[in-house]
C-alpha cells in the first residue's frame, strides 16, 4: 500500500511564532551520520560522527526579526503535515545558518533548525 506525502505543512516555534514554509522542507532525524573509510589492505570500515536532529527550512518573509531569532533562547518546534496526519516535535532547538533574503520572490532560505531531542507521532 503506498503512502502519502505533500500537502499542507506548518511549522510552528514554541513562542507561538509561525513560519509560512515555501519549497521544501528537509528533516535529518538520525542522530548519527556514518562514512565509509578504505585502509591500505582494502577493508573498509565505518565512522559515526554524533549530529544533531535538524530540518532545513525555506519560508515566506513575512518581517521576520532575523537578528533576534537568531540570538533567541533554545525553543521547541512543531512541524504538522495536514495531509499525512504526521507531527515532528524537536525539543531543545535553535537557528542555525546565515538567512538570505530573496527580494524578487520574497523567499529566505540558508537556515536549519537544529534540536537535542526528535520524536515523530503518525496520526
């Protein structure tokens, strides 16, 4: 049986903040990420290197202080996706990334969320 995907998503910060996302959204809930390393003898081994939870997010700008977002105190985050019925919650999260301002379309893009905890509930 297929899946779902697309739709309606909305991300909201614990401040009651909300952004209206634009383009794609782009989660990495894996804690770890792993890389291949080849010794002199052929073996290949594998190295874990700790990351944190993070979504990479474009929005609409809306007048966004960007100076005290991204200077604000660690918030949570909620990411609901109307059609799926899926709900990502970061706890512990901040901004991270320099925000570009596209003045022709009004899109910001080059920030990510980053959290210390990640959990996903299906609806």
């Amino acid at each position: 049986m297929g899946q779902n995907f697309g739709g309606r998503i909305s991300l909201r910060l614990s401040t009651g903040e909300m952004f209206p996302l634009r383009g794609t959204l782009n989660l990495n809930t894996a804690g770890q990420s792993n890389e291949a390393v080849t010794n002199q003898d052929g073996s290949v081994d594998r190295v874990g290197t700790v990351q944190p939870r993070s979504a990479e997010i474009s929005f609409a700008d809306k007048g966004i202080d960007y100076d005290a977002l991204m200077k604000a105190d660690r918030f949570n985050v909620t990411v609901i996706e109307d059609f799926t019925g899926v709900t990502h919650y970061f706890t512990d999260a901040f901004v991270v990334g320099n925000p570009q301002q596209n003045r022709v379309n009004g899109e910001v893009t080059g920030l990510s969320i980053s959290a210390e905890k990640y959990n996903r509930s299906n609806a």
